[in-house]
C-alpha cells in the first residue's frame, strides 16, 4: 500500500440519477434485456430502478465471449494487468461518492459505511496490482543431474463469481483483482437485490483499459436457471462463491460435474468471548462495532456474546449503554448509524429469533422490535436460553444476544458448538489465555483484543473452517486460488 489515491476522496452532493444503472454487460456490449427486474431501496421501499434480466442464453453467449478475451488476456505481462488494474483502483476513488450512494440505494447500509466500502473494495484491487507482477514460479532442483524442474503459476481460466448483496463492491473486488491479476477472465453474477454497483465497476473496469469480456456482469432475477450452463461448461475452470450456506454446498456439487476448482465464502456464527480480565470499555466499543455495522448483516457479526460472571453486570450495563446511543434511520443520512435491513425475508427472520429468544425468557435491555418498515431496533438480550434460535442460526440483523460463563472451558465449548467456523473474538489481558483461546476457536479468523481483524487487509487471509466455506480469499492466499502450477520438466 505504497500510493495515495490520485484525487481526494470527492464528497460532492450525486443525484440518484447519475449513480443508478440498467443494463448488463456481456459478449462486448451493454444489453438492456428482453425482460427486467426492479431494484428496491430498502431504506423507503421505492423502486430505484429496471435492470436486466438475464438469461440462460446470455449466460452461453457470456461464456463464448470469455473464451476469445481469456486468450488475450492471460497474454498481456502480469505487469502490465497491474498497470490497469492500477487505474481500476484510482477510478474507484474518482467515484467514490456515487459508489457510496449507489451502495445505500441498493441495498440499505448508512452512507458512512458505504465510503468505507469504497476504501475496502479498492484496497484489494490495489494489493493485487502491486502483487500481479510477483507472480511467476520456481526453479526446484531434480534429483536426476541432466534435468531442470521449474513450476510456473498459470491463470486457471474462465471463472464464474456469484456474489451477495451485503458487500455489494467489496465481494466482487476480493475475487475479481485477484482473478483478473491472474490472467484469468471472470462473469459475475451479482445479488438480484445489488446488481448496479456491481454494472458500475465493470464500466470503470473498461474506462480503466480492461479488454472487453475480461469482466462481465449479468444480473438475474432467476439465479438456478442462469448459472446451469455455468455449472455444465468444463470451459468454466472455477467458481468462486459468496453466501449462504445453502447455496454454496448446492453449487459445490454442481461443480464437481467438470470438477472445477472452488472457493466458497459461507455463513458465520460468530462468538465473541469477554474473560473477567478484560478491557471492558473497549470490548463493548468492539461488540457494538462488530454487531451493529450493516445493521448486523456481515458474515464475521458477532453472534453470540459470551460474558464471564464477574463482569457479566457491568458488560451489559456498558454494552446496553452504547447500542442505546446508536442512532437507527435513514440510511442516506450522514448521522445514522443503523440502518434497515434488506429485504422482509431478512426482517421476519430478525423478528422470529427476537421473539423466540424473549418467549424463552430472555430480556431486552434495548430496544427488542421493528419500528416500521425493514428498519429494526438495535437490541442487546440478557437471560438468553441456550435452546434460543439466535445462539443457533445466523441472524443478519442487529441483535446481540449475551450469554453468562464460568470458566474457560465452557466458554471454548458453547463457542465452538457451531457448524460455522468463520470469525470469533476473544477479550482477555492474560497473554497465556490469549494464545490459549486463539488456538482452541475452531474458526477461520480469530481477533484477540480485535473486534475488525480484517478490516483495512487486503492482504490477509479471509475464510472459513467447517459449513462457513473452502479456501480463503485475501492476500496471496487469495491469488493462489486463481492459479494453476504447472510443473516443467526439461532434460539437457
Ligand atoms: P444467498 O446464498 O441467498 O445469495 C448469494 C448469491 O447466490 C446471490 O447472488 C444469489 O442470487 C445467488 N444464488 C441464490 N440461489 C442460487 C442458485 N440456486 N444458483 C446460483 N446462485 C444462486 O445469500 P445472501 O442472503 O445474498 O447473502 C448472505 C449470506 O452470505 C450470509 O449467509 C452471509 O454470512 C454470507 N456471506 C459470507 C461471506 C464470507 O466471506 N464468508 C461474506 C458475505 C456474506
């Protein structure tokens, strides 16, 4: 992270207008579509606009055009993908006002959190601009004297992205510049309720120098039917996946039909453990940072807190204290801090765990319901029963739910009786149990004294253990996994 961005980050008033976008971009051309769909504001339900439903059949076209742009592509020196990827990065910050707005209108998350979207989503471009010209292999010495053994790094091909709404720039730009870094050529199918910002970067994309049907982006209201030909195709080398669980082992078995390669980024469960020898005004900060941002909707939220007794009492009185401060409303607004959740799907689910945790006796000691629309009241539970839905599933919404330990022991245990293992969070001073609990969390990312480990890193590894996914996205490790390594044998 050596370069600035060319031009200060612009914070002039945009118009829905001139952020909003329609049609897809595939086979060279922007296509507005034989039928479309609407895209909602959760923030006020209006419907922003009509985007382009694609099909099974442009997804074909898609795929063929993919075929001609890879051959190119994976031509052009690693150092000079970087150089446009370079300028990627530099256009994003051109427009990082309209990408703000564009964010919140789509999917809900207040306006100050899209601009740091901006910054996140950007920062793995950067990485992989810088990384692009280190890719290359290694010389390895054979046992037999008359030959030379090199590995070579190879882009692995064609790659079909399906992403998801709650990040609706930075989960297309964590697999997209790597992948493109790589040499190898992506379709993406962006979420159904988010797919603007994701036409929006593959117009800076282009505007950047990228080739046409390096990046195509196909929206679709109808995700089975288009991605079949996706799943079908031994053309397509590899899937790159962001959502629910679900999906991602529905579609991991589809992949193994032409056996691509696969990353999933799945579902979370995330604890996060505060011991008596805490730091307990930062650890509430941190739990109110970590479960309230994107009201709740990000696969590393915390989930479940769990409180050692000696500091349960005062944990929740500071932790209650601080989600009552946070102001819930109009996500265009500069001073909110929660905003609607995105869709009635995702409210009802919110509810139904709200309810079943306070019909089991739990007590809110904030907020506890909706206030209209899809907005929903930052709320903390204490007397939590451990049969409670929200100990259990996922709950995308701004609940914190607080559990009481005794000991260590137990809380490893209640945190890792999940089938996720995406992120936990540990708040301890004792270095000894620091290490202790960081080894012992069954869980891909764990943050020690650290409620944002990844936050700011495009060079870290991200990703999860048991149904929270396969392989990680970030740092080389993310790169790798856009890579073949081919083994060179030479005789002399
Ligand atoms: P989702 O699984 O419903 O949708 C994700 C994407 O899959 C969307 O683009 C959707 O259109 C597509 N999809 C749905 N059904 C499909 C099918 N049959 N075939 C092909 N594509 C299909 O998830 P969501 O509700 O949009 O996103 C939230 C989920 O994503 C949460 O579980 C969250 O934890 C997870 N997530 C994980 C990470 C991570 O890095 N691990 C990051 C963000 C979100």
């Amino acid at each position: 992270m050596t370069q600035t961005p060319p031009a200060a980050p612009n914070k002039k008033a945009v118009t829905d207008e001139a952020v909003l976008r329609s049609r897809a971009y595939f086979a060279g051309d922007w296509h507005a579509g034989q039928q479309t769909f609407g895209v909602i504001h959760p923030g006020d339900g209006r419907t922003l606009g009509a985007v382009a439903d694609c099909t099974a059949e442009d997804a074909r076209a898609a795929i063929d055009a993919a075929e001609v742009a890879l051959r190119g592509w994976r031509a052009v020196t690693p150092y000079e993908r970087g150089q446009v990827l370079r300028r990627w990065h530099d256009l994003m910050f051109v427009h990082k006002e309209e990408l703000a707005r564009l964010m919140t209108l789509e999917m809900g998350k207040p306006i100050t959190e899209t601009r740091g979207e901006v910054h996140y989503a950007a920062s793995f471009i950067e990485w992989c601009a810088e990384e692009a010209s280190r890719i290359g292999g290694e010389r390895i010495t054979m046992r037999a004297g008359n030959k030379r053994g090199f590995s070579n790094a190879e882009p692995v091909g064609i790659v079909y992205a399906v992403t998801p709404w709650n990040f609706p720039a930075g989960m297309i730009t964590r697999k997209a510049a790597p992948a493109l870094a790589a040499g190898c050529v992506m379709i993406l199918k962006p979420a159904e309720q988010s797919p603007m910002t994701a036409l929006y970067l593959a117009e800076l994309w282009l505007e950047a120098g990228g080739p046409a049907n390096t990046l195509q982006v196909l929206p679709t209201n109808d995700a089975a039917s288009f991605s079949a030909p996706f799943m079908e195709d031994a053309r397509v080398r590899k899937l790159t996946f962001t959502g629910s669980t679900a999906v991602g082992r529905l579609l991991y078995t589809q992949a193994a039909k032409t056996l691509k390669r696969v990353s999933l980024e799945l579902g979370g469960h995330a604890p996060f453990l505060i011991f008596d020898d805490a730091d307990l005004e930062r650890a509430a900060r941190e739990v109110v940072g970590s479960k309230f941002r994107n009201a709740g909707q990000t696969c590393i939220s915390t989930n479940r807190v769990y409180v050692q007794r000696g500091v349960a009492e005062e944990f929740t009185r500071l932790l209650s204290e601080r989600a009552a401060r946070l102001t819930l409303g109009d996500p265009l607004q500069d001073g909110t801090n929660v905003g609607p959740v995105v869709e009635q799907a995702g409210l009802d689910k919110v509810t139904a765990q709200v309810q079943d945790a306070l019909a089991r006796g739990a007590t809110a000691t904030v907020g506890g319901q909706g206030t209209g629309g899809l907005y929903f009241q930052p709320t903390v539970l204490t007397n939590v029963h451990p049969d409670s839905l929200i100990l259990r599933e996922e709950t995308f919404g701004p609940v914190a739910p607080v559990v009481v330990f005794d000991t260590e022991e137990e809380a490893l245990r209640l945190a890792n009786a999940s089938e996720y293992g995406l992120a936990a969070y540990a708040y301890t001073r004792d270095l000894s149990r620091a290490w202790r609990v960081a080894e012992a969390l069954e869980y891909g990312i764990v943050g020690i004294n650290d409620g944002v480990p990844s936050n700011g890193a495009p060079n870290v590894p991200f990703g999860g253990m048991k149904n929270s996914g396969v392989g990680r996205e970030g740092g080389h490790w993310g790169l790798d996994e856009y890579l073949e390594i081919k083994f060179i044998s030479m005789g002399v």
